[in-house]
C-alpha cells in the first residue's frame, strides 16, 4: 500500500480555497485523473492502487467515471467562488492504478467533462497510461476518437525473468504491437521501464532498451527501481529472497541508456526522460513538465494531489493577510475509494488537508524539480549562498561549464546520477 498522505491543515467541507490563492494567464492548467484499479497488485508497488478483491461497496469501477465527474463539478465551483480567474486547460492526464481498466468510454466521459467544465487549449495534451495487455486496437482507437493524444505504456522490461520479479503480467512480444495500434490512432507513444530490479544483469537491461527503441517511439521514460517499506518486494528484500543491486550496477545501467537513447536521436530533458525532436521539438510529456516548471494543476481520484500558485494580490505589499508570503495552496484526497466516493455522494469535498505554502518553500522546491531539466535552472533564481557552490560543482564535473556562464544550471550525465545530492548541497 502506498505511504500515509502528509499531515496538513484540515479543509473546509465545501472545499472553499484561501485567500490569496489563484491562477494567473501566465501559468498552464493542467489537470490529473487518478483511477485507483489494478488487475493485480505488482510486488514492488506502493501507488494509491487497488484489485477488485480489496475493494468493496461504495467503490465500484463501473461508477468510477460519475463520481469522478462530480470532483471535477466541485473544482469548478470552488475556483469561482475564490475568484480563480478562469482558463482553460492545458494538459490532461490520466493515472494510476491502470486507467484503461475502465472502459474507453468511461475515460472519454471524463475527459468530456473535463472539456466541457473548463475547456481545452487548442492543441492540449491529453495522456493515459496503460498496460499492454489492457488494451487493444478498438480501445485506441476510441480514445483517439474522443480527444486523446498522448499513450504511455507500462513496458518496464523485455526479459521474462525480470517481469516475473516485478510481477508484471504482460508478454513482452505484445509491446510492438500495441505501439503499432496507438501510432495506427494517431497517438503519441511513450514506454516507461525500469531498470534495477534484483537478478537483472546488465545485457538484460539493454535487450530491454533496444527493444524499447526498436518500436520507433518518440518518449522512454526510464527509473530506478526504488523499493518502499511496507511492499511486498520489501519483506522478500528482508528476508534474503531477493538481492538489491549495487549503486555502480545502476549508474551503469543509467549510463548506458543515456547512450543508447542518444544514438537513436532521443535527448533527455529531463533526469529520468528522453524524447525525440518531432517537427522541430522534443516530444516531452507537456503534463510532467508543468509539474516540474510549477504550473497550476487540480487532481480528481482518491489519494490525488493539486496546487493553484498566487493570484495577482500576493505580489501587493498592501494585499491582505500578509504581503506576499503565500506561494500557493496544495492539497491532497482521502486515499481510499469508498471514503473518496462517500464524500462526494454528500456533495463534500474529497480533500483529506491543506498546505499554505510560504514563498521560501516554493523556492527550494523550484529549486528541487528545476535542476533536473535539461534546460536548467536560472543560476541567479538560486538562495544567495547556493551560488557560490557552484564553481565547485562545476570542478567536480557535475554541472555543465559553459552553460553555467551562461546563467543556468544544466547537470551533466555524472551530475544527473548525482542529482538528489547536488540539490542537498544547492538548498542546504
């Protein structure tokens, strides 16, 4: 099971918003659909996910896309009353969980009162995840049909023997197939892998990459395997079932997929993302950006985050409350399906708590999802005394030289492995 939501600050039950928060013409919108079901639980899991056998009544799937409906109805009525000034939205995307658990039409559905509640830019990216085994050529074709752009298949890896560690389900051979059918729909594909996983050897790690890049997608997502407490893979670490690799082994693993996705023309943007220059620009994911670059986003689903920044009054020395400290508001939904269902049903609000956040933690966490992209991060937007640590990293190889004259921070590959450090020593 995933970890306890954070503690904050409890929420009004009709979801009213602070005063001083709001969103501005000149940060994006986006907004994220969490849909909470799995076939099965994979060992190494710690996501806010659930199989039919852990669910009961109040959560069923079949009425999932109705009560998600009814947050997206809240949201809306909350922005108003605070005064949010309207916009439409950006980017969309769906999570999990297994979004395509639930029929197509249950997502296009959503999807439709997303537009219909708040409108979509022209252009607007709008992302599912999926599993390969859970959809098929009809299924794609639907989402594409009702608006969908954007596909990120759970590919993970191309060995048998490491998907079984994982507890993943599907054949490895169907991948280039269900990339086939998604680019047949006229969506873009993205396939997210692991690497890391106990009894994976180096080969195996790049069978999976160039199996990966043989499909011709423009996006890999590629992670390290990090094991939560409280997973099942945790207790099997525990006792000796299962050995974690060493640190080097996953540098290498990093290493060589940086290479091998650079000789295929995809470039990381960001630590853990690479994507291909497709009519003159990268296919990033447009959704994860505007996380990292602090946009605005509203969460739907249990156990699913959102942050609106400053309206326009926080920047007033004469503005109420206190002059500009505010940096936003972020908050987060009861986990639970039932409980998350339950509330809504008595036309509540789904939040579980609240954080006001002050402008010096914005900072720092500006700073924290900044520096992992690779267009880098302002050098003068670093705290005072973090700039002058800056020629040490560049000594120690860790940040690219010639940008930092430049006046941005971009890491080099060395530095991208060293990265959660390298932000420790920027906000310390």
């Amino acid at each position: 099971m995933s970890p306890a939501l954070p503690l904050g600050s409890p929420v009004p039950t009709d979801g009213a918003l602070p005063p001083l928060v709001g969103g501005t013409s000149d940060r994006a919108f986006g907004v994220y659909v969490h849909v909470p079901f799995c076939r099965v639980r994979c060992g190494y899991c710690d996501f806010n996910t659930y199989t039919s056998t852990e669910l009961g009544g109040g959560a069923d799937a079949s009425a999932y896309a109705s009560t998600a409906l009814r947050e997206v109805t809240l949201a809306r009525g909350a922005m108003d009353a605070a005064g949010v000034a309207p916009r439409p939205v950006s980017t969309v995307f769906f999570g999990g969980g297994t979004p395509t658990m639930l029929p197509a039409a249950d997502l296009a559905a959503i999807l439709s009162g997303v537009r219909e509640t708040w409108g979509l830019v022209g252009g607007a990216e709008v992302t599912t995840e999926a599993n390969p085994d859970s959809v098929d050529e009809r299924y794609l074709a639907t989402l594409a049909e009702a608006g969908f752009t954007r596909v990120s298949f759970g590919m993970q890896s191309a060995v048998p023997h490491v998907l079984a560690t994982l507890e993943r389900t599907h054949d490895p051979a169907r991948v280039p197939d269900v990339v086939r059918w998604a680019r047949a729909a006229g969506l873009d594909v993205s396939l997210d892998l692991i690497y890391g996983t106990p009894g994976e050897s180096l080969d195996d790690w790049r069978t999976s990459v160039e199996q990966a890049l043989a499909t011709g997608v423009d996006h890999v997502s590629a992670y390290a395997l990090v094991v939560e407490p409280g997973t099942k893979m945790a207790a099997q670490v525990r006792r000796g079932e299962l050995t974690m690799p060493s640190g080097d082994d996953e540098a290498d693993k990093y290493e060589l997929a940086d290479e091998l996705f650079e000789q295929a023309g995809l470039r990381w943007y960001e630590v853990s993302n690479w994507a291909r220059e497709v009519d003159g620009a990268p296919a990033a994911c447009r959704h994860n950006l505007a996380y990292w670059r602090g946009d605005d986003w509203w969460g739907i689903g249990p156990g699913a985050h959102s942050y609106l920044g400053p309206g326009s009054d926080v920047d007033r020395e004469d503005g109420p409350e206190a002059t500009g400290a505010l940096a936003g508001v972020r908050w987060w939904n009861v986990k639970h399906p039932r409980a998350y269902a339950a509330a809504l049903e008595r036309g509540e609000t789904p939040a579980a708590g609240r954080e006001l956040l002050t402008r010096e933690q914005a900072e720092l966490e500006h700073v924290l999802l900044g520096v992992r992209l690779a267009e880098g991060y302002l050098v003068s937007h670093l705290p005072p005394a973090a700039r002058g640590r800056v020629a040490g990293l560049i000594a120690r190889g860790l940040v690219d030289g010639r940008a930092a004259v430049g006046g941005r921070l971009v890491l080099t590959r060395r530095g991208r492995l060293l990265a959660d450090g390298i932000v420790d020593e920027l906000t310390d």
